[in-house]
C-alpha cells in the first residue's frame, strides 16, 4: 500500500482499510487464509502480526538498495489465528500516516519484498499506488509529450518505458502470484508500463483519477471487495486444443504464454476473458465438424487440484453463405477490438482504426456476395455456381450483420482506438485493458453504450418486471430483480433536449446529463434544488431515497451494476449540466452516431453506412480520413463537441460545390492526422476517399457522386499539422482545438430543443436500429 503524502490527502488509506475490513470474512481459503500487509513510501514498512500481540510491528527498511526482510515467519500469517492484530492494523491504518510529507514511494523495492514474503506459498496481491515510483528498482521518469498526441508516433506512450515491470511480472508468475493493481493518479503515474504487472500475471488493472474518498470512495471499496472475496481458482493452466485441419494462432487476454500454447494463469476468476483465433492449417478440413477444446487445470481454494473442460463441436461447411449465416455480431465485435488492440500496440492507432473498417467492410461484402469463390485463411474455397456481380449491389445486410457497422464505429469513436489529442495517454492504457478482458456483454455496451430517457419513463420503470422472462431481457430489463429500464436511445445529440434529463452508461462509467430547461419538480426529487445553474457542482449530491422518483433512479443504476454473485458493485454517476464544456465533450465522445473531430472519425453513423454499402458491394477500401468529400483534418460540421445548445449545423458543402483539396495546410488549432502516403504504382490507394455524404432519406440508387479528389490523388500540401492541447489527467478535458473554440457562447436554446428536436422512429440514414429500439 503506496502511503506517500497523496494517499493519505486523497482519502485512499482510509478506503482500502474499510474495504478490506469488510472482505476479512468472505476470503477464499478458510480456515487456511494467510495474510500479509507492506507499506512503502521512501522506505518499505514491514508488519509483524504474530497472534498473542497486543498491536501490530511495524519494521522500517530504509536501504533500497540491500534490501532484507526481517521477521520472515511473521508477516505473512493465518488471518483466522491473528484476527485481532490484523483488525487492530486496518483500524490504525488511516491515521497512521496523517503527518507523513513524503511524496515519493519506492513500489520496485516493494514489490521485491512482497515477493520474498509470498514466493513460498503464492496467492493473490494487491498493489495501491498513488504517484509516479521514482525510488528504486523500477523507478520511472515523467515521459508525457503533448507533440506526439494525436500522431502515429502516440503509440510511444502506450508501450512500457522499461522492461524492469514485465520481467519482475513473469518471476510473479513462476511462483503462482497474481497481482491486482489499483491506480489512484492526479498526474501521470506511466499506466503503460505498471500494467505489465497484472497483465502477465493474469490480474486486473483499475485507475480511479482525481480519486476523492467521498466521491469515488464507494466504487473503488465494491471493486476492491469483489477482487478479494470471489470464488478463484488458483495456480491455473489453461490450454486450448482443436481439430487437425485447424489450429489456434493467437492468445488475447491476461496471462503469461509457457512454450507455445500454455497459459499460466496464476489466478483465474469468473470475470477471466481469453480470446483466441482460429485459422486453417492445411487446405483442406476432412471432417464434418471442427472441434475446440479447452483445459483449465486449477487449484481450488480449498487446496482440491481440478480440471475443468470445456468442448464445442462446430459444423464445416463449404458453403459461405452458411458460414455468413451463422455469425454473431456482438462476439465478432468483441473479438475484432481484441485483434485491433494487438494491432495498435505493434503499429500504432490509426492502423487500429483501418483494420477494423477493412474486416468490417470485407465481411458485409462477403455477405453480399453469397458464394462467390473466395480464399480462406489463404487456401482457395471451392468453386460454386455461377455469380453475377450486379445482384450484389441490390443486396440488403443480412440481419445478424446489420449492427456490426454500428459496433465498428463505435470502437473507432472509442477511448481505447480514438484519435485527437485530448485522450490522456494513461486513460487510453486503461480503457485498453479493460477492453482486452471484457466479456462479449461487456464489451458490446462499452463499444456503444446504453442511453436513457429518464424524464418521460414510463410509471413501471424502475420496478421489478411482471413479465415472463425472454431472451431480449438484457435490453429490458436488469439485475436479479428484474427491474425495468427506461427507453433506450440511440447515441446521437438529437436525442437530447435541453427539457430532458438522460443517463449513459457505458459499464464502466455512469453518466447523468441534464438538461438546463429540466423540470424544477424533477430537479427537486434527485438534487433538493430547483435548477442547477450558478451552483458549484462538485457540491451537488445526487439522492438515492426520499421519493418515487429518486428511488426508481436508483434501482435503475444498482441493478445495471447487479449479477448473480454476492459481490455487486457500486456505480459512480457523474452529472452533467448541460453547458459545462469540460465534463461535456466527454460526455459527448460516447455520442458515436455523431462526427467527432479525429482524424478516422469525423463520419456519421450515416456516412459510415453508406460507405458500408456501397464499399461492401463494390469492393471499395475504407476511407482514411473524414466525412466524404471532407478535406483531411477538417473539424466535423456540428456536434458532437458542440457547446451546450447549439444546434447541429448541417454541412456547408452539401448539395454545393465540395471544398477544394488544394486549400493548404489547416490552422494549427485543428486536429489533423498525417497525410496517407501515396500507393504503390498499379494499387489502389488504400484510405481513398468513398462515395460523397448521402443527401437526407435513403440513399439514391443512382451511381454515387464523387468528391474529393480521385483516388490515387497527393495528399494536401504542407507538413501536418497536429494539436498542441494540453491534457491533464484526473481533471475534466476542455473543449478539443478546433471543435468547439471557433464558436462564440451560444444563447439559451427554446426550451425542449437541444440540437433540434428529436426524430420520430429509427435512426436517420436508412440503417438499422440497435435491437433495444425496436420495442
């Protein structure tokens, strides 16, 4: 536990007490759970808990050079046979550092300590940072470089600095140790490189910026408890095996890979997500389904030594269409933001990004083409009846594809794959983490989060549901009691109204946007105020009982937090008033229908559909830069980003004549990616722009109008030109350069407008609705 002078300030000591106080009874192993607990600051604090004591010692090492460990016997005991002292300790905790001015901590010499104490035995550890480790072993520098945010060159920032954290994680791992890291940050703290640690040994990464104990206290004490007292399986091995034909290329996922296919899981737990690919190893698969098999070998927490296996048949078939048939969107969804994570990491962002336009639009044309010969993981399938390339363009999306284009967007419009310069590099590490071990469910609402209507919910939400349990439940109702959940949304600012108040969540982060014209009445019932301007917000508390209203709300929020186990956590809800900048253009990034101003993003959700369609049947690439006919770089037309009541201004190019590629190079307050480089003579360029914006309505089913210059056309001239804003992490972002500064402050819009008003029925463009917008 980091006690350096930021811990203690923040209120995080006093967190961590309480939540392992509460989690000391539910602990895997009893009656033969041991326990340990290590300080650090500029020296490492050991704590003698040998039962008959009256209170806890505490032993100081200061040389971090020579290190030693004094007491061995007595630092990791039986938290059953040392109850007293360890609950003594928990008790002293929060004021034992008060008076403590040292604002560094030494965490490599920590961690070599723990490990000295634990090697013997292995289990779970828990590491609780606050500042950036500058002492020791594994001591790091600030590295931030706001030149490089927004360029190829960003993915700098998101690989380790050193190899000290990665080496020191595979010793964890040799000796069964798993480690959990909980970040609490107000400045850099180099996420990138202390996520080695729980990356490879198979442990959870969570970041809590600008932690406040009042505020970000209870999430953190949920997650905490959850991480100590779930069901784990321990020394875990895990191998997957399939038919002879096929085999498994890649591992996705925390764990430390042993020879080739063996993954070391110290811990495994049931939130553990392992991804996998499988591809074809010979020409030809001779049987008539391809099996997958896995094998976790495990111990329990009762010391039991268990295997458990895992084994699905899949049925071949040679033709695609079949194939195409049988795909399931959301888990090709969570898959493809796996690969693209790997991907970004080996490259850098923006290949990310055109990856997951490429296989998005390779797979909707497949559907398209029906079974037209195709190459299959490099092996020719066999020929089948005659194709006629025209019936393809009159396709529609097959059903179970028709939300793939919308979680594709959604990923590249996500924290983990955006562009811009105002995504902390830190923040960016984390979402990437999480994204890498999210489940399919997860996943899927972290890519596009839930939106809902709060102010005309219907009299039932909130409460338990009478109706008969279905397979849409997940979009209609939540938790074990089955509580309704308001009208869903889909993610465009004209679904806000400055009338309504809203709520987003993402899984992760809860959100409450209201809107400044909000119903004083209803105001009144979550906040005891009738409006919320002029009031200093950091002050307003939102209440959870006292009437209907509130009380409804809160079930809303608990029970998209509730699952079957008894550890449930605790949502933190961030309000937002509608015209606070900062806390809005975050707000607005999950908005994903909307353009937003990065380089390979600044599409709409109808653009990116029309460039589906016709890409996908015509066997177009994916474009590289902005909305169609947009210069590169050229901030979106509108919101999202938007100031607070301002209305979605429509393209000025649309239906005119398109703005002339030679303009020069933008200012420098716009954000602005590189210029792709030329192609190869012969190629087709990749990144070429698509077809223009489609005009309102469905598209035409005339030949579409191009803009811009063709395909194989010079970058615009001049050197890019990339942002300079400064980011500073555990705070609210500003407004991105060039997306909102070029506007003066709007005026109060007419009352139950935000952006317009919203449309009747589905989603403008001709695409389809999300599944939870069709009820």
């Amino acid at each position: 536990i980091d006690v350096s002078a930021t811990s203690v300030k923040s209120g995080m000591l006093k967190s961590v007490a309480a939540a392992i106080s509460t989690s000391l009874d539910d602990l895997p192993g009893a009656p033969r759970t041991q326990v340990g607990f290590l300080t650090y600051d500029e020296s490492v604090h050991y704590y003698s808990l040998k039962s008959g004591l009256a209170n806890p010692q505490m032993l100081v090492v200061a040389d971090l050079v020579e290190l030693f460990v004094p007491a061995p016997d007595d630092l990791l005991v039986n938290l059953q046979e040392s109850r007293e002292v360890v609950d003594i300790f928990l008790q002293n905790l929060p004021s034992m550092f008060e008076n403590n001015n040292n604002e560094a901590a030494c965490l490599g010499p920590a961690l070599k300590a723990a490990f000295t104490v634990t090697k013997h035995i292995g289990g779970k550890m828990c590491v609780f940072q606050s500042v950036l480790p500058t002492l020791g072993d594994g001591a790091l520098t600030p590295r931030e470089n706001n030149q490089i945010m927004g360029t190829p060159d960003e993915v700098k920032l998101l690989r380790p600095s050193v190899n000290w954290y990665k080496d020191t994680a595979i010793e964890f791992s040799r000796a069964q140790i798993s480690l959990d890291m909980f970040l609490f940050p107000r400045a850099y703290i180099d996420v990138a490189s202390l996520s080695e640690l729980p990356k490879v040994t198979a442990g959870t990464l969570h970041t809590y910026p600008g932690f406040n104990h009042e505020v970000d206290g209870p999430r953190f004490e949920s997650e905490l408890s959850r991480a100590l007292t779930q069901t784990t399986a321990f020394e875990a091995v895990m191998r997957i095996r399939c038919t002879r034909g096929m085999r498994i290329n890649n591992f996705y996922g925390n764990f430390f890979v042993r020879g080739t296919d063996l993954l070391a899981l110290p811990n495994c737990t049931s939130d553990s997500v392992f991804a996998f690919d499988l591809v074809h190893d010979e020409p030809n698969v001779t049987s008539s389904v391809v099996t997958v098999q896995s094998a976790l070998l495990y111990t329990s927490s009762e010391g039991e030594r268990r295997i458990r296996v895992v084994t699905q048949a899949i049925p071949v078939s040679t033709v695609g269409s079949e194939v195409i048939q049988s795909v399931d969107s959301d888990t090709v969804a969570a898959l493809l933001a796996k690969q693209a994570l790997d991907i970004s990491m080996k490259s850098n962002l923006d290949n990310a990004r055109v990856k997951l336009q490429q296989v998005c639009a390779d797979l909707i044309r497949a559907s398209k083409e029906g079974d037209k010969p195709r190459t299959v993981s490099g092996y020719a399938a066999p020929p089948m009846q005659q194709h006629h390339q025209s019936d393809d363009e009159n396709k529609p999306i097959p059903e179970n594809l028709k939300l793939l284009p919308l979680y594709t967007l959604g990923l590249m419009k996500n924290v983990a794959f955006r562009g811009g310069t105002d995504v902390h590099p830190d923040e960016r590490v984390h979402a990437m983490h999480r994204l890498l071990n999210m489940s399919v469910t997860d996943s899927k609402h972290f890519v596009y989060p839930r939106m809902f209507s709060l102010h005309d919910m219907c009299a039932s939400a909130g409460l338990p549901s009478n109706s008969e349990p279905s397979s849409e439940d997940d979009e209609i109702v939540a938790g074990p009691d089955r509580i309704e959940l308001p009208r869903v949304l889909n993610l465009t600012i004209d679904r806000l109204t400055s009338d309504g108040i809203f709520l987003l969540d993402n899984g992760v982060d809860m959100y409450l946007w209201v809107g400044r014209s909000s119903d004083p009445a209803l105001l009144n019932s979550l906040f005891g105020t009738n409006s919320l301007e002029g009031i200093d917000m950091s002050q307003v508390k939102l209440f959870t009982s006292g009437n209907d209203f509130a009380s409804r709300l809160n079930a809303i929020v608990t029970s998209l937090r509730e699952n079957d186990t008894q550890q449930s956590l605790v949502a933190k809800v961030i309000i937002v008033r509608e015209g606070d900048h900062g806390l809005e253009s975050r707000f607005f990034w999950h908005l994903i229908e909307d353009r937003a101003s990065f380089n390979g993003g600044t599409y709409s959700y109808s653009d990116f559909m029309q460039f589906v369609e016709s890409s996908g049947s015509k066997g177009g690439m994916p474009p590289a830069g902005g909305p169609p006919g947009a210069p590169r770089g050229m901030p979106p037309p509108g919101p999202p980003g938007a100031p607070g009541g301002a209305p979605a201004q429509p393209p000025q190019y649309m239906g005119s004549q398109p703005p002339s590629i030679n303009q020069g190079p933008p200012p420098s307050n716009q954000m602005r990616g590189p210029p792709p480089p030329g192609p190869p003579p012969g190629q087709q360029q990749y990144g070429a722009p698509p077809p223009g914006p489609p005009s309102s309505g469905p598209p035409s089913s005339g030949p579409p109008m191009r803009m811009g210059p063709p395909s194989g056309g010079p970058p615009p001239p001049g050197p890019p030109s990339y942002g300079q804003q400064h980011v500073q992490y555990g705070a609210p972002p500003g407004p991105p350069q060039g997306q909102m500064g070029h506007r003066g402050p709007p005026g109060p819009p007419p009352p139950g407008q935000y952006g317009g008003p919203p449309p009747p029925g589905p989603p403008s463009g001709g695409m389809p609705p999300p599944p939870q917008f069709r009820r």
